[in-house]
C-alpha cells in the first residue's frame, strides 16, 4: 500500500504541483469534497500524544489513560489534509496543513491562538515544521520556506528557493533541517540548498543526478540523505560528495525514510524491505537485515528509524516492528528481538517515548488507529480509534 501511495505522490510532485485554494484548503473552490489522506505521524509531550487523522483532525489522546483530550477542529468539517506531524514548543502545537496553512493550537483545549496566514494561503505543506530559538520554519510547495514567530505566527522571514534559471521548484516536501544558523532544504528534483537564518541569501547550494527521497540527516559536518536513483549519499557541508551507498549498483529500492546516525553508523530503512548500516565515514556496508510481513514476505520500511539510547526501532509498512539493541550486537551482524506485528499498515513516521513506541496504523478494514507498543515488554499496550469522531 505504502509504495503505491508513495509513487502516486511523486507522480503528482514531478507534475506542476496545482492547489486550487479560494478558502485554503485544496479542492475547495469546486465545491467538491476533499479527499481523505495524509501521513502525519504522532508526537509525545508532556504525558499528552498529537497526531493527525486521515480526515484533517488533530487528536490529543492522554498516553497514560488512552482517553481522549481534544480533537481540533471539534466539528464535523473537514478542515484540510494533514501530512506533516505535529510539532509541540512551550504551550502550543504547531500543524501544518496541506491547504497551505500554520495553525497553533493550545496544549490544553486545542484552542486555536494563531493561523498563518492570516487569510488566504501560502502552498501545500507536507514536511513537519522545525522550531529553533522562538521560530517555526516551514517549507512550503510554493518553493518558500517560511520563518514565524512561535508566540504570534507573524512572519518573520520568508525564503524562496529558485533553481538556477530563476524558475520555483514548488517540490520542498522535505521537512527543513536547521544546523549552526543556516537552513537546509532538499527538493524532489535534486537540490540541496543552505540559506542563512539571518539573512535568508543563498549560503551555497548542492545538486545531485537525480531528486531526493529522504528528508535530510545531518551529523559531524556531513548530509545523509536518500535519492531516487536507490542510493544513500553522504554530502559535506560545503558540497562534496564523500560517498554514495551502495557504491555500484543500486539497492532495491528508494531509500525514502530519513537516515539516522549514531557513534559513526548511519541506519536507513528501504522500500526493499532492509535496514542498512552503513559506516558514516567510508560508506562501507556493515551489515542489513531484511524485514518482512507475517507471512515471511519483505516489507517496505517507509517510516524513519527512531534511537532511544542503544535501542534502535524500527517498523515496516506491514506493520512489523524490530527493536535492535546496538549495545550488544556484533560489528559485522544487526540481530533484533522477534518482531512485533500491530496488524496495521503504517505509511506514517513514528516516535517513542519513555519505553513506549507510538504508532499511526490502518487495520485491514481501513480504520486508522494509534498503536502503543511496549518496547520492553514486546507487546502492544492499547489502541486508541483515530477513524471515530468524538461528538
């Protein structure tokens, strides 16, 4: 499911990206109803998990009781697609949607304080926002990356990105990546640009062969980052490629889940279904594991891999997750526990928190839920149905 969805959106993307927005939110002037989707996957905060629903809610569910808090908007309106997860800074959470808008809501209602902007809207937003001293950034597919204050939503700063005959991408999807004061974008077509975040000018820019899968990862001076030509590439800062991975021919797949990197071993996720390790210096491969389904099948790993301390977890499209315990495994060999199966299909990342792992699955019906996972106790904890409306 998760390979279809992600070609239908790259078919889409290499298109002329056409939002046709009279109140902002896609589809709307028509009078045509939106289509349901999204992939915002859940953020934890103060005991309290946020995530966004296929229908263009945000639900706040309490992690301890599993009951929920809120949900925004509280009618039965469909508001606009939610793609990018939810980011949570001081009192507020931060939801970008695709219709082109920045809402903050309350921790603690839900209440809307601010939207940006203020009328109308800037273009479809599907990476998570970043916030960095007091400041949300955005980018948007209107090939702008957009700076607001977190307190009042004002604009702060706007930076539009142009390839080199002046023309828009309007394919920044990838979340932004804030590293020593300046802002690094990937597009769809293969850029990498770094922007000052105090000037907004062009500090230097980068571009590959072919466009970028993967949201970027960035450790010790050097970018990670996935491409469409099923390489994992290693960029330094200044530009240089130091390596790409695998060296001759190409994995299987996309690598379209952001990399991460840990004490000099990037750990990236597949659609062919395998985890690599790779070095972070050389680009050697140490060694992959292959996921698969509950039939033994190989599964896609569309989410990003998340690190608690020496815990590295993982979860495939089929709904399979693997903890491998990078304290104790071997150099040449990753071995994790025996999978856990939800029994969902995730296409949305992932995050944990204090043992626990949070999860956004579809059943085999097409009911989307929030599943909880003991990590310790390799068990599911409790579910919570996000496809219900709370009256």
């Amino acid at each position: 499911m998760a390979q279809l969805k992600v070609l239908f959106f790259i078919v889409i993307a290499l298109l002329p990206l056409v939002l046709v927005s009279c109140s902002g939110t896609p589809f709307s002037c028509s009078g045509a109803a939106q289509p349901t989707g999204g992939w915002s996957g859940p953020t934890v905060h103060d005991g309290i998990v946020y995530v966004g629903t296929t229908d263009g809610r945000v639900v706040a569910i309490n992690a301890s009781s599993g009951k929920q808090q809120w949900q925004w908007p509280d009618t039965t309106g469909l508001r606009a697609l939610i793609y990018a997860t939810p980011v949570v800074h001081g009192d507020l959470v931060y939801v970008g949607t695709y219709g082109g808008q920045v809402f903050a809501l309350t921790l603690d209602h839900g209440a809307e304080r601010w939207v940006y902007p203020r009328t109308g809207a800037i273009g479809a937003i599907v990476g998570a926002p970043v916030v960095v001293d007091e400041t949300i950034y955005v980018s948007s597919s209107d090939s702008t990356v957009y700076a607001l204050d977190t307190t009042y939503g004002d604009l702060k700063g706007e930076y539009e990105i142009l390839d080199e005959k002046g023309g828009k991408h309007e394919k920044l999807w990838a979340s932004p990546v804030i590293h020593d004061g300046i802002v690094y974008v990937s597009t769809l077509d293969g850029y990498i640009y770094a922007l000052s975040t105090e000037t907004g000018e062009l500090e230097r820019s980068f571009k590959a062969e072919a466009g970028f899968a993967s949201s970027l990862a960035i450790d010790g001076g050097t970018i990670y980052v996935g491409s469409f030509d099923r390489h994992l590439y290693a960029i330094e800062i200044g530009g240089n490629v130091t390596w790409r991975f695998p060296e001759e021919e190409p994995a299987g797949n996309w690598f379209w889940a952001r990399p991460v990197v840990k004490e000099g071993i990037v750990y990236a996720g597949c659609l062919d279904g395998k985890l690599y390790a790779v070095n972070a210096t050389t680009g050697k491969a140490i060694w992959s594991y292959p996921t698969t389904d509950q039939e033994d099948r190989s599964s896609p790993i569309v989410s990003p891999p998340v690190l608690i301390d020496n815990l590295l977890i993982v979860i495939n499209e089929s709904g399979a997750l693997y903890v491998f315990d990078l304290g104790t495994e071997s150099e040449d060999q990753g071995v994790p526990s025996e999978p856990i199966h939800i029994g969902a299909a995730v296409d949305s990342p992932f995050c944990a928190h204090e043992g626990l792992a949070y999860i956004r699955g579809e059943d085999k019906d097409n009911h989307l839920h929030l599943y909880v996972v003991d990590i310790d106790k390799r068990e599911l904890s409790w579910t919570f149905n996000l496809t219900e409306k709370a009256e």
